[in-house]
C-alpha cells in the first residue's frame, strides 16, 4: 500500500473530483440475516429450486452466520 499510495492517491483524488464519491447503500444486519435465511435448504423447497445440485443453507449454517453478523452489534 505504501509503495503505490504515490500514484493510487492521487488517481482517486482526480476520479472523485470528476466522477463524484460514491455513495454506497449497505444491508444492515436484519437485512442480511433474511438474505441468509432465503438461501436455506427449507426456503429453497418452498420455491421448487431446489435440486440435486443445490442443497442450500441448513439451519446450523444459518445460526453460524447469523451469529457472526450479530456478534458486531
């Protein structure tokens, strides 16, 4: 980073300045809970998707994540 923090900071200046900040929406950690919980092996069944090729999330692997993304509340 600091090697090329001579030329990659001013390039991010001059792109700031002529195509603005962005201005980044991000999930909260309800919001990415629920995603999570779309993708479980149950609520896969409920849609017909799922097949033998996708097993989805089981509901140990959704408590797992869903207590990382709590745990920095």
């Amino acid at each position: 980073m600091y090697l090329t923090a001579p030329f990659s900071w001013p390039v991010a200046w001059v792109l700031d300045k002529l195509i603005g900040e962005h201005k980044l929406t991000r999930f909260n950690s309800d919001e990415l809970s629920w995603i999570f919980k779309l993708h479980s092996h149950d609520e896969l069944k409920k849609c017909h998707y799922l097949d033998s090729a996708v097993s989805g999330l089981n509901d140990s692997q959704i408590d797992l994540i869903e207590g990382a993304i709590n745990s920095g509340d």
